[in-house]
C-alpha cells in the first residue's frame, strides 16, 4: 500500500522532472559500474561519472574510454538505454516550453506581478489606450482582459487574460488585488444600455475584489452614471474623454 502510495506521487511530478531523474540515475550507476569494469582506465568513481556524462550526453571527448569488450558493452548499454531518455527529455522540455507559450497567447496564464494596470475590453478605442498608456509609462505592465480575442496582442508589457471580465475567477488571474488602477471600456458589440449595464456589473465585480483600486469606466448613457458612481466608480468618462486619462 505504501509502495503505491510512493508510486502515486513519482507519477504526479512533471514529467520532464521525472526524466532528468532518471538520467542522473543512468549516469551514477554507470559511472560507477565502469569504474568497477575497468579500474585500469577509470581510476576513480568521479572519473566514471563524468565519462557516463559525456557519452550519454553523445558530447564524446574521448579523454575516457573502455579498452575492454566488458567495457565497451556497458558502453553500448548506456548508449542505448541513455540516448533515449535523453532525447525524451528535450522533446518535453521543447513541449512544455511551446506549451506554455501557446497557453500565454491564449490568455491562460495568471499574471503575478504587482502595481500594474487592467484594462478591460478590446477594440479599436483600447488599442488606443493601450498604446497611450504605454508611451507614458513604457516600464508599466498592462492585463488586458477580453473574452472575445482568441490571443492576444504581441505588444511589449501586455498580459492577455482571456474571459469574461465580470467573472471574479477572471478578475483574479489577472491578480486584482494588486493592481493600481483599472480601466472598464464600453462593449461596442452592444447597444449603449446593454454596454453600460455590463460595464456596471464589471465595476462591482472589481470593486468587490480590490475595494481601494482606482476604477475609470466608460459609460454612454447618461441613466446609468448614478448607477455607476453607486457602484463606486472612481472616475466616468465618456467615449471622447477615454484617450485623455493617461
């Protein structure tokens, strides 16, 4: 029961972590079994290790090598055994890699930083903005939060998180709580009512996760100004006024 338990949690590291194991392994074990084989041209175990390294790594400087046919078949072993997982170990490090690449493009992964800027909605008025913000402060990281992108803009210093902006979960990897300061645009896809409604309903999200943050809301009707300000609006602006509060 115990052993599998061991198992259980041998299978839940990374994978890559697991291979970059086992190769350590090889190289020790082999380090030291021709040391043994051939004591005459491995003097020591250190030796042995650092020729397991330079052939399973297919480096070769040939500064140790087996004289014996013992030797070198626990040369060819190694070669076999070795060169495998080491080849297994660079595609997944290449994988994870690309992996987590795509998974960033994608707006999947969480922003950790601190002091940096939400900028809620995409469209022609943000990537505005975005540029705006960016030319006064070039050092000042920006989460860009949109559910409608399927990755996000390659520009310097921009986080994408993909997902609705009123959803605490979304909020919250983009790290709310951190932020300095949050801009809320208007949804141009909607009717100005629907935009407006939805811009409150992101404010109290916002607020309701980061109370103190400073919060700048696009608003287009003026009935819903009241309800922006309840919903502890910071500053209302209009479309026009948008670009002007970098």
């Amino acid at each position: 029961m115990k052993s599998n338990r061991v198992f259980i949690a041998w299978l839940r590291w990374p994978i890559y972590v697991r291979i970059a194991i086992i190769i350590l392994l090889l190289i020790i074990l082999f380090g030291h079994l021709i040391t043994f084989v051939e004591p005459q041209q491995f003097s020591n175990v250190f030796e042995g290790v650092w020729w397991a390294l330079i052939t399973v790594s297919s480096v070769g400087y040939g500064d140790f090598v087996p004289k014996t046919a013992l030797g070198k078949t626990v040369g060819m072993l190694l070669i076999l055994i070795g060169a495998a997982f080491v080849t297994a170990y660079f595609a997944t490090m290449a994988t994870a890699a690309f992996s987590k690449q795509q998974r960033y493009a994608e707006g999947k992964v969480n922003y950790r930083g601190k002091g940096h800027m939400i900028l809620i909605g995409w469209n022609e008025k943000s990537n505005k903005l975005m540029r705006t913000l960016q030319a006064a402060d070039s050092n000042k990281t920006i989460v860009l939060i949109d559910e409608t992108l399927k990755e996000g803009p390659l520009m310097e210093n921009i986080h994408f998180i993909r997902g609705p902006a009123a959803d605490d979960a979304t909020l919250q990897k983009a790290n709310i709580e951190e932020a300095e300061i949050v801009f809320i645009t208007a949804d141009q896809h909607k009717s100005e009512i629907s935009a407006d409604m939805q811009s409150v309903l992101t404010l109290l999200a916002v607020k309701g996760l980061n109370p103190s943050v400073y919060c700048v809301v696009e608003i287009l009707t003026e009935k819903q100004k009241k309800n922006a300000e309840r919903a502890g609006a910071n500053q209302i602006i209009s479309t026009a006024d948008l670009l002007k509060t970098a």
